[in-house]
C-alpha cells in the first residue's frame, strides 16, 4: 500500500482539526469558569439580584466562548473542505 | 453520519451563468416567516384590554424587547429602533427552535443566513452614525488618536461582522454536528431528546438574544 501526497494532506488536516479543537477549547473552558465563580461570588453577596445576574453572565460566556467557536470553524473546514 | 456537511442545492442557470440557492435554506426560512405570521395574527386577532394568552406573550416580549433598547438607545433611538431588534430576535428564536422538530433544519445553520443578518447589522448601524453625526465627523472618527490608525480601525469593524455571524453559525452548526455524532454512537431514543433540548431550547435561545444585543451594543457605540 503506497502513501501518496493526498493522504498526507488528508492525515495532516485531519491532525489539524484535533489540534485546532483541543487547543481553542482551553481558553474559553477557563475564561467561563471565572466568569461562573463572579457570578457565585456576587451572588451570595446580593441574593436578590440572582436573576440579572445569571442573565449577564450567560450572555458574557455566550460572548467569550467565540474564540472555541471559531476553532470548532476551522476544525469543520479543515475535515470537510480540504 | 453521511448527513454532515452535505448542502442541498438548486443550481439555477442564467444566460450562461451559473447561479446556486441552498434549498434546505430558502424554504426554513420563508416556513418559519409563515411562522411568525401565524404567531402574530393569534396575537393581534381579538385585543383585549385583558389579553389572552397569545397576546400576554406578544406583549411580553415587546416591551422586555422595547425596555432594552430604550436603555441602550436613549428615548428617541430606541423608540425608533426597537421594531427592528425585536423582529431579529423573533426570527432568530423561531430559526434556533425549528431544528427539535424532526425532520426540520435550522436556516441559522447555514452561513449565509447568519453573514447577511451581519451584514444588515452592520449597515444599520454605520447609517445611523452617518445620520447622527454627520458624515465629516464619521469619516474622523476613523483617523481619531493618530493618522495611521485607520486601517486598524477598519478592521477592527469589519471583524465584527466576521465575529458575530460565525459565532451564531458555529453554535447552531456544532451542536447539530454533535446531535448526529452521538445518535449515531447511541443509537437510541434516550439520550438523543435531551440534547436537542439542550442544543434548540437553551444554546438557540441565548445565542439568538446574544445576536440581538450585540446588534443593539454595534448601533449603540456609533450613536454615543
């Protein structure tokens, strides 16, 4: 069985997706973790705020999760369009 | 798994140009306009002083919708604009939610949909600055601390459209891909309901209010 140009670009992009993804996940993982524990934090501090709060921080890890969706983009690309 | 990444289209040929329509696309998004049409006509159809239920949450949903922009806008922009984030929103909601019906395919998971809903974003709002601020002082705004700033000024709104179309787009899109991944692993009825419950309700949910207050934040920092 003889490996040819194509397979090496097809296992290259295909190490690449896992890459891509493995590595964009860390920053928005920890990123919704801090916003997560401020929200706890100012939660037990001030009780009766807890519904504006949980919305903001939704919206605030909504926002700061686009970088994992941005790998998870170029994940898609590099296992169906190459 | 032979469902990702396939597009069905119609390939249109026009005077010797070639011309290609996602169907899958097209006909979501004009049965979730007929939708929405049905939604509003049960809401406005008999108006009460006390409302029925369709009405209570038409109702709801404006002024929560009206009370955001008020407060982004200021009185006067936000009564004027508050039609248009509210219409966003609602379509938005309907596009993410279809996808828990079987055999339905969200429109928002198909680039297009989610790049023009940017585009227009975008177009709003620069219009806006240029009514509000005149076009001499918007065209300065780009040279604001040092001359050669500008082309990173220009970048950096340009991204925004790149950043808030992609975003909506990869959400909707990885959690489908996710959907078929695991029904293929399982193979069952148990665990696949749940994540379509998890994927349509919650993640559409705030990712279409996510869309419509980034939308209301662009128009808002060109006004102030």
């Amino acid at each position: 069985m003889d490996i040819s140009g194509a397979d090496i670009i097809r296992a290259a992009a295909l190490l690449g997706a896992g890459l891509s993804m493995g590595f964009g996940a860390i920053g928005p993982g920890v990123g919704e973790g801090i916003a997560a524990a401020k929200a706890c934090e100012a939660i037990g501090r001030n009780p009766r705020e807890a519904g504006m709060l949980t919305r903001t921080m939704l919206v605030g890890q909504a926002v700061s999760e686009s970088t994992g969706i941005y790998s998870l983009v170029v994940a898609l690309l590099l296992i169906f369009v190459v | 798994m032979e469902g990702i990444g396939k597009v069905s289209q119609w390939v249109i040929h026009l005077g010797g140009m070639q011309f290609k329509v996602n169907s899958t696309t097209l006909l979501m998004s004009w049965l979730i306009i007929g939708l929405i049409l049905i939604f509003i006509v049960l809401a406005t159809r008999r108006r009460k002083m006390v409302p029925g239920p369709w009405q209570n949450i038409s109702e709801l949903l404006v002024s929560w919708i009206k009370d955001l922009c008020v407060d982004a806008l200021g009185e006067h922009w936000g009564r004027r604009y508050y039609p248009l984030i509210c219409a966003l929103f609602i379509f938005l909601l309907f596009c993410n939610w279809i996808g828990i019906i079987p055999f339905m395919d969200e429109p928002t998971k198909d680039l297009n949909t989610t790049l023009g809903l940017g585009i227009m974003g975008f177009f709003i709002a620069h219009g806006t600055a240029i009514k509000v601020k005149g076009l001499k002082n918007y065209i300065t705004e780009y040279f604001k601390p040092i001359f050669f700033m500008m082309p990173l000024n220009l970048v950096g709104e340009l991204a925004k459209v790149i950043s808030i179309s992609f975003r909506l787009f990869g959400n909707i899109m990885g959690g489908s891909i996710i959907i078929i991944v695991v029904s293929y692993l399982a193979y069952g009825l148990i665990l696949p309901p749940f994540l379509y419950a998890f994927f349509g309700l919650f993640v559409g949910t705030i990712q279409a209010f996510v869309f419509t207050i980034l939308t209301l934040v662009y128009i808002s920092v060109q006004i102030r």
